[in-house]
C-alpha cells in the first residue's frame, strides 16, 4: 500500500513538473517579447534568448513607441485599429447571425445548396478574395478610407455561420412555433427568443472576429496608403527599415500594447468561450 502510494506520489511529482516545463515552452515568446520591451537597442540581440535584462531601457522603448513614426503618434494607429475592430466584429456578428438563422430556421429553396456554397468560401484563402474586393472597392472609391477595412467584414463569415447554426439547430423548433402563435415575427423570434439562448456562441464569434480584425496586416496593407489610417499592423511594420535605422526597442514595446486590448477582451469573455464549448459538448 505505501509503495503504491508512493508511485503515484512520483507520478504526480513528475507531471507537475512536466506541466511546468510544457507550460514554460508556451509562454516564452510572450515572455520573451516582455523582457525585449526592456532592453536597449544595443543589448538586445547581444544575448538572444536570455530573458535577463543587462542594460534596461524601458522608458526609452515605450516612449520612443509612442511617439510613433512619421511624426503620427502610435495612439493614432491604436484609434484606427479600434475603429476598424469594433465596428467590424459587430457588422462581421449580425450578419453571420442573420445568415444562420435563415439557413438553421427557414425553409427557402435552395437553402441546402447555399450553405454548401458558404461553406465552400472556408476553403478560399484569404489573398484570393482580396482580388475582388480590391476592385468592387476601388469602384466604390472606398480604397484608403475606413470603409475599406471594415465593409468587407460586414458580409459576414464562413466560420461564424457554421459555427452559430450547429448552435441553432440544436434549440428546438417547438421554440419558434410557440412564439410564431403569440404573434411574433421573424426578427423578433430571432432576437427575443433565440439570440438569448445563443449568447455564448455569439460571443465566441465576436471573439475570434475581435481577434482576426485586429490583428489583420494583407488587407489594410492591400486597401490603404495613407499612414495616417493605418492599423497597428502596419504601424509596427513601420519601425524597421532595412535602409535606415531599426527601432526593436519601439517596436516590442508596441507590440507589447498592442496585445493588452486583445487579453483584456478575451478574459471580460473568457466564460463566454467555455459556456459556448460546454453547450456544444452537451449538445454533441
């Protein structure tokens, strides 16, 4: 007995440590990226992977990245990129959410061979639909305003139209019908009635729209020339440049300021994702 106490005691000991080490692997580049904020252009290439500052250079790194490039200061950028964001993840979530719903609740002809069609979409990378939507844009003279980042979200999302009808489909209709009784319309079966019951699958589709708009750098680097409107993607492209002098310092020190929006709303949301698993689970 105290023997086989004593091996899951080992065993325990040793997946905790594994744990560590795993865990200490994913967080690196993170850590890494932290700790380089700090140091000195001088310094930080000096010894690579130490996460050891030698010379600290903290104020200068995060000052000089705010001060940002071309004389537009990188507040700038972070107010384009929240612009864009915010506006497109909601176009990007209302309109896959009123696509699903028809796809998941009404009956139209055809209805089975568009959603073949959406989901086709998924398997279309991204660089191809940037070709026309280059040239519906340019005929709208939407190219390098904001409009052009963020009208393309508005039409919704493969992804998030898979993702809110396997959602959909597993409510039952009985739902609906009550509801269509008591006299209420389509719209507002949909926002009275279902959208409550479907919050956590919408809120995982504004998380990821959230974090693939704010990250985007092909197209607003495809639809844009004015570094004013750029986005924090391309503002930190901005500061190196083969022929001049490379700002690493800034360019951490950004990068680290420009994950806090996206931690910030992943941990408001955070029970949200695990709600929306959950119920898939359950569902599944």
């Amino acid at each position: 007995m105290t023997m086989n106490k004593t091996k899951r005691q080992i065993n325990s000991i040793l997946f905790h440590i594994g744990a560590c080490a795993l865990g200490f692997l994913m967080i690196y580049p993170l850590l890494w990226l932290v700790v380089s904020s700090f140091k000195s252009n001088r310094t930080m290439f000096t010894n690579t992977y130490s996460l050891v500052v030698e010379e600290p250079a903290i104020l200068e790194n995060y000052m000089s990245g705010f001060e940002g490039i071309a004389g537009i200061p990188f507040s700038r950028f972070m107010l384009n990129s929240v612009i864009v964001t915010v506006i497109g993840t909601v176009g990007a979530v209302f309109t896959s959410l009123l696509a699903a719903y028809a796809f998941s609740r009404i009956k139209f002809k055809g209805s089975g061979f568009w959603f073949s069609c959406v989901m086709i979409t998924m398997m279309i990378p991204a660089q191809v639909m940037v070709v026309p939507q280059y040239i519906i844009l340019k005929k709208l003279s939407l190219i390098d305003t904001y409009f052009a980042m963020i009208v393309p979200w508005f039409f919704g999302g493969a992804f998030f139209i898979f993702l809110l009808v396997q959602f959909f489909k597993g409510i039952p209709r009985e739902l609906d019908e009550a509801a269509y009784i008591d006299g209420c319309s389509k719209l507002q079966i949909l926002f009275y009635i279902l959208v409550p019951v479907v919050k956590p699958a919408i809120i995982n589709a504004a998380i990821f729209a959230f974090y693939w708009i704010w990250q985007d750098f092909f197209q607003p680097l495809i639809f844009m020339s004015t570094t004013s409107k750029f986005t924090i993607p391309l503002a930190l492209n901005m500061f190196t440049d083969p022929t001049t002098y490379n700002n690493y310092g800034g360019l951490f020190a950004m990068s680290v300021v420009s994950l806090l929006p996206v931690l910030i709303f992943f941990i408001i949301f955070q029970r949200y994702l695990v709600d929306g698993i959950a119920m898939d689970g359950i569902k599944g």
